[in-house]
C-alpha cells in the first residue's frame, strides 16, 4: 500500500511503511493543521489550549498539573487493544482534571479508568459519534436527525 503526502501534488507517493520518522511526523503534522487548528480555537474562545506529543513524561506532567482538561485523540485504547493507555500512571492526574476520550468502544477505555480512579470527572467519545452522525445524516438528508430519540434509546 501507499500514502501521498498532502502537499497538492498527488504524483509523489511513497510505502505506507517503508518511511523514516521525520516523514511520519512531518506528514501527520501537514494533514492535520493541528497548530493553525489550535490558534484558531485559541482566538475563537479565549482558551489557553496546546498541543503535545507524548515525548517528555517530564514536560506532559507539568501540562497536565496545570490543565483542567485533557482529551486523548489517538486511537491508543480502542477495540480490540483495550488494554493499552497513553498514560499508565494515576499520578499524573489530578482531582480537578476533566478527562474526555474521543474512543467510543469500549464505553471506558483504560486511560478513562485510570483517570476515574485517581479522582477526575471522565467522559468517552460516544456524544462527538452522534452529533457527527447528526451532522451526517442532515447533510445527507436535508434533515435533521432526531438526537434527542436516539440519547433515550442508547445512551442511558
């Protein structure tokens, strides 16, 4: 199989695993637009947001110390992996921290589990699968999706 980095230029294709990790990062980092992503979210709301990587344990415990919330958008945790966190470590939460994970299944990740039981209010992914759903359905439809039956059918 291949990628295509997303420069404009669909021609340059290269292996989806033969690549160093300058590539990988650079071409997540180009697909994404996570910083333009964050500045505009940062002007838009007046939120002191950032983004990191999972490279300093040192660096992501201060963070975390002064965060109120924290969102895992990685897939780490997700069926059928569920044994897997991107933080094993309680210590690194803290009792007024919101944790949220974008997984949906299972309905408690492990990462959520450990945040729970170090004191933090959680929440999974399974409100940002209906409302993209919603938001689906209506531009497919012309409609709106009845969100209010399905939250009484499946989420209680």
């Amino acid at each position: 199989s291949y990628y295509t980095l997303p420069t404009g230029n669909w021609e340059h294709k290269g292996s989806s695993t033969e690549f160093d990790e300058k590539e990988y990062y650079q071409t997540i980092q180009q697909t994404l637009r996570m910083e333009e992503i964050i500045s505009k979210l940062r002007r838009q709301t007046n939120c002191r947001l950032n983004l990191h990587t999972y490279n300093s344990t040192e660096i992501l415990r201060r963070e975390i110390s002064e965060s109120t919330l924290l969102v895992n958008t990685t897939p780490v945790g997700m069926a059928p992996n569920t044994a897997a966190s991107i933080i094993t470590d309680p210590s690194m939460f803290h009792k007024d921290l919101t944790v949220s994970d974008i997984i949906y299944n299972p309905k408690e990740t492990k990462f959520l589990c450990i945040a729970k039981e170090a004191g933090c209010q959680t929440f999974n992914g399974l409100y940002m699968l209906l409302y993209q759903g919603a938001e689906a359905f209506r531009l497919w439809t012309g409609h709106e999706m009845p969100v209010d039956v399905i939250k009484e059918k499946y989420f209680k």
